[in-house]
C-alpha cells in the first residue's frame, strides 16, 4: 500500500513537471532554427541532388544563415497543439511534413529537416 501511494506520489510530480515545462512557439523557432544551422553546417556545396536551385539556396543559406531561417520559417505552415502535458507541432511546407512533440522544454522531430 505504501508502494502504491509513493508511485503515485512520483507520478503527479512527473505530471506537473510536464505541464510547467512544455515548450511553446518560441522554443519550437529556437528547435528549428538549430536544425537549419546544423543543415546548412553540415552539407556541402555540390553533395546530394543535382537540382541548381537548391545548390543556389544552399549557397545562400551558408553566406547568410539568419536570412535562410526566417525565408525557411515564413514558407512553413505550423499548427500548436496544447495538449495536458505535452505540445504537439505540425509543420508543413517545402515538400515535407513533420510532426513534434514537445515535452520538458524541448520539442522532439524525427522528420524535421531529413530527407
């Protein structure tokens, strides 16, 4: 009996530290914005797919990255979910579709920026 009045003791700590933490529109801007830099970081000019345009993007992108992130986020459509304990991201546009999570102020995106 004692077992099961500290597991739920435990369980509403967990709770209310979910519901304080969960992240909002600024932390998400702060969640894409990390993965644009760590993109354009991290690609070289002339790897991956043959299309000009996005070689001219990607150049632009690395001689001014603050520019590409707010072209990149004005061109998404993003929805915020409040949910109890967590916030549920849907992003939309440039041909891709993520879906996050956020939870204990951070937001989670297996899709953002992949592919």
């Amino acid at each position: 009996m004692r077992l099961l009045t500290l597991l739920a003791l435990l369980l509403a700590v967990i709770a209310a530290a979910a519901f304080a933490t969960r992240p909002g529109p600024a932390e998400f801007d702060a969640t894409l914005e990390a993965a644009i830099r760590d993109r354009v970081a991290n690609t070289d000019v002339g790897e991956g797919s043959g299309d000009p345009f996005a070689q001219i993007a990607l150049v632009g992108c690395k001689l001014r990255p603050s520019d590409c992130i707010h072209l990149v986020r004005d061109s998404l459509d993003v929805t915020f979910e409040d949910r109890p304990f967590t916030t549920r991201v849907t992003v939309e546009g440039l041909n891709r579709t993520a879906t996050c999570t956020g939870a204990f102020g951070r937001f989670f995106c297996k899709e953002l920026l992949e592919g």
